[in-house]
C-alpha cells in the first residue's frame, strides 16, 4: 500500500439480492488492506447478502455503501492498515 495511491479505486463484481452481476467500487488502499486477510470477493459478497437480508428497504446504492462502510471498519483493524496511515501520516 502506498501513500501515492490516495483516490484511486478497485472494483469488485459481485451479485445483488436478483443474481444480477454488479460492482462495487473500494478505495485501493481498504481494497489492498483486506487483501492481506483474504477473500475480498467473498468478503464484499457475503457481506452483502447480509445486508440485503437485515435491510432489505434499502436501495442498492444504499447497500453498497454499507458494505463500503463494513469494508473501511474491516480494513482499519489489519496491520496493513495501521502501517498505510502510519505512513501517511509520516509522508505529511
């Protein structure tokens, strides 16, 4: 992960609540972060199914941006993480 990367994206596809194929888009360094643990596609499309089962009201935009914001907590919590901001943080 690297501090030159700030604002560029990684998408994903993945399914919506139809089976109809979608993506979502991550910022690459959360993108990069939970590479480090595993699955991210498995990770973005079960946590998807849940939200789509636990608010199923919501939009589809509106559930991306769940999984967004489950993705960002998720991210936070890996060294990978931790280190990016660090270094961020000392490239100021």
């Amino acid at each position: 992960m690297d501090p030159q990367d700030i604002g560029k994206k990684t998408s994903f596809t993945m399914f919506n609540e139809d089976g109809t194929k979608s993506t979502i888009t991550l910022e690459k360094h959360v993108a990069d972060a939970l590479h480090t643990i595993g699955n991210v596609h498995g990770f973005i499309q079960e946590t998807y199914n849940k939200v789509s089962l636990l608010k199923p009201h919501l939009t589809s935009m509106q559930k991306g941006d769940v999984v967004r914001d489950l993705a960002l907590v998720k991210a936070k919590e890996t060294p990978a993480y931790k280190k990016y901001m660090n270094d961020l943080r000392n490239s100021l």
